[in-house]
C-alpha cells in the first residue's frame, strides 16, 4: 500500500505532523508538495493523478483541508478531517472545534485524511520520497495575490513566539494599553477573543479563535478570558498557555498550565514592573 502525503511545504510544521499520521498507516510514504500559485482544484487534480489509487494524506491547515476536500470531490470518495488516530477502517477525529472527540469509520476502498493540528509529533520530510508536482493551471481559479494585514512593523500573531490576549475582562479598548506594554517588552503579539472584536475594542485581524486566527506560540497569555470553546480553539496549539482571571470558576483554567486568580489590571502591569526589573538589574 501507498500512502502520499500531500505537504504545503519542506518547512511547515502541520505538513510535518500529516507525515507522522501517513507513517502510522503502515505504507510506503511518498511526500508531495505543488509548485505555482494556489489553485486548489488544479493542485488537487495534480495529486489525484500522481496518487493512482493511494491513500492521500494532508495537513490540518485551511488550505489542507481544501486541497483534500477537492480530491474527495473528484474521486467521488469520503474525506475524513482532523484524525488523530487510525485504525484500519476506523477512525478518531476532532469535531466542533476541539469539544467532541468522533469515533468514526470510512466506508472507501481508500483513505483521504487530514492530520488534526498538534495531534501527531513532526517529521523531517528527508525520511521519505518527495517530488514536486507541477499542476495544469488552464482555465483555473488561482490566488494571484496576497495582501498580508498591516502589523505596523510588530510581530504578527502567526508568526509570534508569544502572544498577549485579551477579553471581555480588560474592560475597554484603552484596557489594551497595558497588554501593549507587556508585549512590546516580550516581543509578543497582541490577540482578543470575539466579543472584544465584536464591541469594536480591536480589529478582527486580531481576533484568536475558530473564526479567528489559530495561534501556536511557545507562549499564550490569556487577560481576562473566559475560555469559551470558539478561542479555546484556536489557541490550542499553544505549547504553555498562561490564564489571568478574577473569576476563579473561568474554563480558562481547565485549559492553562499556569494560572493567576486576580484582578488583570494589577497582574499584567506588575509582570512588567519585573520584567523591567530584571533586564535593569
């Protein structure tokens, strides 16, 4: 049996993930990435015709889940996404942003799987085959373009190494400022949870959650957020995750490997009262 594994990139970590999951299937792995502008159809018919009737894995990202939604479609077969284990024609996989694990199984003479975020560890694309594939572009829609947000020359919460996050709790959008401070000091990104986009305290480029962006710094510090299920989401993938709250029921501090119980607005300015204190020191 074959398995291709279908990878946005050498480098990008979800894609590394796909190989641990294709690797547990027991075949003979073959990793493939796409060469071009993105054009989900035509990448697709590319890996259909480069798979035959292989397996086809990908990574838990918008743009694998895509791809393999349009192979699905084009071979007429079921699409599993988010799989954190196979077994045989059995499957467990995320459901409703992280609250439901499903016990599934695929009824296909194949298997089409996208790797849940952060459930399976990476792997160097050199311990396998790879080849790149270069896909028909004719008559394809294809993403010519691609306006990244303005960050005003500051970390963006993709790419951040930390980030500083704030909800309902910070009480307005000058409530900010201290955030501010303490991520200018730590070189982190400032998030929000949706209500605080919603009230119009900050943009929706920097909203975390389901409908957000996904973040998975080394660091998550979470201001005055409840935890609702919806930002729980997407700050998972986050390796430490770090709750301050006055409200010590919050289901915040279910998901936090440290918690604060207190007021924000005395936490955070002392934390960058020390900060200061020992860089001085």
């Amino acid at each position: 049996m074959t398995v291709v594994v279908f990878m946005e990139s050498p480098d990008d970590e979800l894609s590394r993930q796909a190989l641990t999951l294709a690797q547990s299937l027991d075949g003979d792995v073959q990793a493939v990435t796409v060469d071009g502008p993105y054009a989900p159809a035509a990448w697709a018919k590319a890996i259909v015709e480069a798979a035959g009737d292989a397996d086809v894995v990908g990574p838990g990202s918008d743009r694998g889940n895509e791809v393999l939604a349009h192979v699905a479609a084009q071979l007429d077969l079921p699409f599993a996404a988010n799989v954190t284990e196979v077994r045989g024609d059995e499957l467990t996989r995320i459901r409703w942003g992280g609250t439901l694990l499903e016990e599934a199984r695929l009824h296909a003479p194949r298997r089409l799987l996208t790797a849940a975020p952060f459930a399976f560890p990476p792997l160097s694309v050199e311990s396998t085959q790879s080849r790149v594939l270069t896909p028909e572009l004719d008559g394809a829609v294809a993403v010519v373009d691609h306006v990244a947000p303005d960050t005003g020359g500051k970390v963006s919460l993709a790419d951040a190494k930390v980030v500083v996050s704030g909800g309902r709790g910070v009480g307005s959008a000058e409530g900010f400022a201290i955030l501010e401070e303490l991520a200018a000091l730590l070189d982190a990104a400032v998030g929000c949870s949706r209500v605080v986009t919603s009230a119009g305290w900050r943009p929706h480029t920097d909203q975390v959650g389901q409908t957000g962006t996904k973040v998975s710094p080394d660091l998550y510090i979470a201001c005055g957020i409840s935890g609702a299920t919806q930002h729980i989401a997407g700050c998972k993938g986050a390796k430490k995750l770090l709750a301050i709250n006055a409200d010590r029921e919050a289901t915040i501090f279910a998901h936090a490997d440290y918690a604060v119980v207190g007021d924000l607005h005395e936490i955070v300015p002392a934390i960058t009262a020390e900060l200061r204190k020992a860089r001085s020191s």
